[in-house]
C-alpha cells in the first residue's frame, strides 16, 4: 500500500520530466511524428484503388474512397495515441547496462517508463492529430459513427490498447534479460502487428485465416478495435465483445509484463560500470 | 552493515576465436565457459566504516558492488545490506543504499542535472522541506550553483561526476557504494571529492565501501582494505598493517646540494630512484633514526621525507604472488 502511494505520488514529477524529455529535441520529435504517416500512405493507396474498382470486405460491406479516407485516418489517429518504443528502450538499457540505474531507484520501472511514454503521448500528436482530425471530419466524416456507445467506449478502448502495446512492447524489451539483443523480435513483432492489427489493410479486408488469426492474437486490440469503433456501425453483442477481449488481452499483456522482468531482472549481468 | 558470505558469481561466457570462419561455426556450435567473478567472498563491514576494495581489473570488485547494491542476483552465498538481503531490492533498502559508478550516469543525458534531482525526490519521496535542504547543502559543498541548470551531455567529466554525487546523496543513504567515483578527474576535483566523501561518512556516519585505481584516493580515505584476486578475498585489515606485512622497509627520499656516487649512496640504503640529486633509498625502519643522522650530518640536503611504501607498489607484489601461486 505504501509502494503503491509513493508510486501514485511520483506520477506528476515523472509525467513533468517526460514532457521534458520528449521536446529536449525538436528536430528529432519533428522527424518522429513523421514515421507515424504510413497510414497516410496506405490512405493515398487504397482510396486511388477503390476509385477504379469497387470494393467489398468478407461480410459484404461495400468500402468507398471515403470508408478509406475515415478508416485509415482513424489508424493515424489510433496509433498515434498507442504507439511507443518502449521494447528497443529496455532492450538497449539491459544490453549497455543503463539499467542498472533504474533498478537502483524504488519504483518499478513498469512505472517509470509507462509514465514517460504517457508525457510523450500530447506532444507526438501535436501535429498529426488536429491534421488527421480535419481532414476527417472534412473528407470522412459521413462515414464515421454516431452510435452513441461506440462513442463513449472509445476512450477506455484507446485507454486498453495503449495499456496493450506498452505491455506487449516491454515484455519484448524484458526478453533481452535472456537473448541479450532482441532487435530480430522487434521487427517480427512490426511484421506481425501491421499484418493483424489492421494497420495496413481493415480486418474485414483480410483473407479468412488472417482475420481468423487476427481475432484471437492480441495485435487487433491495439489498433482495430478502436479504429473500428469510430468506423464501423457495430451491434450492441459485438461491441461487448470486443471491449472484452481487449479487457482480457490488456490483463494478460500486463501479466506477461510484469512477469517477465520478474524473471527477468534475476538474470541481469549489469555489464559495464 | 554490509556482511557477506561465502559471496559467489559465475558468468556464463560464450567464448570463439576470432575470424570469420569461427564466427561462422559459433552460428551452429558455441561454447560456453563459467567465469567466476566473484568466488567465495566473506567480509563484514561495520556502519560508519570506509573501507577500500582493491584489485587488478577484472578482480572481481565491481561485480561484488553489484550484488550487494542489489542488481545482480549472487550464484551463492549470503549477502546482507542494511539488514536487507540486497537480491531482493525492497524500497526500504534502496531508499538506504546508493552505488556511484565513475562510468555509468544516472543523470538524464539531455535535461539538467536540476530535473534529475527533482525525479529522485519524487521517487525517494522526499519531503519537499528535507529535500531542498539537502539539495542547498549538496549544492554548497560540491559547488554545483551554476551546473544544475546545464544540460547534463554539455557538463565536462568532473562537473558530471560531481552532480552524479549529488544526485546519489539526495535521498541521504547511510551505505555508500562508489566505484571509481574519481576516474578520469584532474588532481583538484578528486581532492574536492575525496573530502567531500570523509565528510559525508563523518556527518551521517555512513558506510563507505569506495573502488578506485587512485591508490591516494584508498590511502586518504580508507583505514580499512579489503583486496580481491580473481575474485578471491586475499586481505582484509588495516591499511598500515598491509603494508607492514608486505613491505616492512621505508622509502627515504631527499635532495642533495651536490651529486654523490651511487656506490656511497649504497652504503646507507638500497637505491631505488636518482634523478640527478633527488634519490630516493629503501630503508629498514630500525635503521631510520641512524640513516637520518647521517644524511644530516655528512652529506648535504635540502630537504627529506620518510614515507612507508606506495601502495601500488605493494599491491603489485601482492597481485604477482597471488598469480605465482595460482600458477600450476
């Protein structure tokens, strides 16, 4: 309990210097927000496609240029709230050693990076939000939803699917407590991500076993299904469903987290020093 | 208190030739080697003591700071810190304990040195009254007034060295771990450091257990060494009782007016150093009192010091006996 208090009591000084952190450079934090308009391309791709030839997913849903436009610019959106780099972070700091620092100070370091990976979150879609929103509510807006349950789940839905990919990504970053580089897993987990989260193509465009896979791996709950909220006219059954997977891979991704460096940090060799 | 016991830590290494072809085989068949860093070491250390920890490189020191400040996990044996079994890294021990290392920066690289130290108040949770009071002291003893403000990657070594020491006292722990906390500054910043650790351990009564390749560091600092070899305990005592046991004779150095041969030198000690008329004679401490006389009385200097050995002399001895018998 009072671990807990001293956590909660540190969160707004830990929040200060992460903001801090995150605009100590502003060239790199310009070139940053840059690498998250892939869905900008995907976009430019899709809509061009669907204006020769129309399109329709699995289910018999019909995709137009502007379900394109609403769709990836909510990715945009989504992925700009819930991505981070946590996992090539903790990896570098176990790698060089720079862990040892944290492991010196009583907090959980779960705490310390969520926390100023949360800091980052405002200024990184600084720019692309309020273009990405403009440009859907000028472009797409027709085709975003108005249910007014899938409004108000969004926020805890993005809520779970940053908690998601924090856990997902720093429980790669704790594997290299055993594999020392963990570079290879990091560019799997990409791969895997973009083919299942809906990241490149919308889950009802993917073939059968792909949106079958994509149903059960954890990847969809921390891009499609918020995106899919904001886009897609979903029944009651449905939406509950979703949010409770989400609900279910956010705990057991946070499990799997803190799990790891448990097992983790007893293997750590501190080089360096 | 520190005591540890029977201490151990093994690493497994992955070990390869060089060359391309054994890069290429190590894809397919490694071999792996146990390196025991730290091999059965058992010390106790009393609060408020400040005790050297001496070695060659790669003896084995800064693997065992590490086990006891709580990030490596020992192989065997006991460790305990504070009454706290260090592995284990409970908020109450690490709210105690603080490891500087000369090499590794707990400063945030690109913020000052000034948003570091308000991240440890938070997460030491420090009073902020305590915490500002402590910081003014830090502040004025290190000299640090115009380096809080400095982004940490723009201060030179001494400079970050000195707001490293900093920012691991804020919390006021009474178990000092410093490894090299004196690497690479110039003669005056080590001094200001030097002084700075003697009177932190006076003021809290803090326990220092301090590395560093500066042997005037151990030998200013520490009445108390504890020497490891291949990560064996091979000393553990007094400073001048190591001495006294490794290398009883004094060093008797002087300037002469004028040059005298070597072989009239010969006479009062063994030659160890000339430098036209500055030598420098190994002398048998009994004899002392009638070398003195003599150099007073028959020859002519200027000006004359009588020292015990320097310590790295005795450990080299120390660490080539160690290798000798380790030797099949």
């Amino acid at each position: 309990m009072i671990r807990r208090g001293r956590a909660l009591r540190a969160i707004p000084t830990l929040l200060r210097v992460g903001v801090a952190e995150t605009v100590a450079y502003r060239a790199e934090f310009l070139v940053w927000i840059l690498t998250t308009t892939l869905p900008l391309v995907m976009l430019g791709l899709w809509t061009s496609v669907a204006s020769e030839v129309p399109f329709q997913s699995g289910s018999g849903k019909p995709y137009s240029s502007a379900d394109f436009v609403a769709y990836y610019l909510s990715v945009l959106i989504v992925r700009n709230l819930t991505g981070n780099w946590v996992a090539w972070q903790v990896s570098e700091e176990v790698r060089m050693g720079a862990m040892s620092m944290r492991l010196l100070r009583p907090l959980h370091p779960f705490v310390a990076y969520s926390m100023s990976h949360l800091a980052a979150v405002p200024f990184r879609s600084l720019v692309a939000l309020p273009i990405a929103g403009a440009l859907l509510i000028s472009s797409g807006a027709s085709v975003l939803t108005r249910e007014p349950l899938q409004l108000v789940l969004l926020v805890p839905s993005i809520a779970l699917a940053w908690l998601i990919t924090f856990s997902l990504q720093f429980t790669l970053g704790a594997l290299a407590f055993f594999v020392t580089k963990t570079m290879a897993l990091l560019n799997l987990y990409f791969l895997m991500f973009s083919l299942f989260s809906g990241y490149l193509l919308p889950q009802d465009l993917l073939p059968g076993w792909i949106a079958s896979a994509a149903e059960v791996l954890p990847f969809r709950y921390t891009l499609g299904v918020p995106v899919e909220l904001m886009t897609h006219e979903l029944d009651g059954g449905r939406v509950a469903a979703l949010m409770l997977y989400q609900l279910a891979w956010a705990a057991v991704s946070l499990a799997m987290a803190l799990w790891a460096w448990r097992l983790g940090v007893k293997r750590y060799e501190a080089v360096g020093g | 208190m520190i005591r540890a016991r029977e201490l151990a830590k093994h690493f497994r290494v992955h070990k390869r030739p060089p060359g391309f072809s054994a890069a290429v085989r190590s894809l397919f068949h490694r071999r792996y080697e146990t390196v025991k860093a730290v091999d059965g070491v058992s010390f106790t250390i009393e609060r408020g003591e400040r005790v050297g920890f001496l070695g060659p490189n790669g003896a084995g020191k800064t693997t065992t700071l590490k086990v006891l400040s709580g990030l490596l996990h020992p192989t065997s044996g006991e460790a305990l810190v504070e009454g706290h079994v260090p592995a284990r890294r409970q908020t109450e021990l690490l709210q105690k304990i603080t490891l500087v290392m000369g090499q590794k920066s707990q400063l945030i690289w690109d913020l000052p040195p000034a948003d570091t130290y308000e991240l440890n108040r938070a997460v030491f949770d420090l009073p902020r009254a305590e915490y500002r009071k402590t910081l003014d002291e830090l502040t004025g003893l290190l000299e640090l007034g115009p380096l809080l403000g400095k982004p940490t990657r723009q201060l030179s070594l001494g400079e970050r060295m000195k707001c490293e020491l900093a920012a691991a006292l804020l919390h006021q722990p009474t178990t000092l771990f410093l490894d090299e906390p004196t690497i690479g500054l110039d003669v005056a910043m080590q001094l200001a450091i030097r002084d700075f650790v003697r009177s932190y351990n006076q003021r809290h009564e803090a326990t220092v257990l301090l590395t560093s390749h500066y042997m005037d560091d151990v030998v200013a600092l520490c009445p108390r060494i504890i020497v490891i070899d291949a990560g064996k305990l091979i000393h553990d005592g007094d400073l001048r009782g190591l001495i006294k046991a490794m290398d009883p004779d004094k060093r008797v150095s002087f300037t002469l007016t004028e040059r005298v041969a070597d072989e009239e030198l010969a006479k009062i000690g063994a030659l160890l150093a000339r430098d036209g008329v500055r030598i420098t004679l190994r002398v048998p401490e009994r004899e002392i009192p009638s070398v003195v006389g003599h150099l007073l009385g028959e020859l002519r200097v200027v000006d004359l010091a009588i020292e015990d050995p320097p310590l790295e002399e005795i450990l080299r001895v120390m660490f080539g006996k160690a290798k000798q018998e380790a030797a099949p």
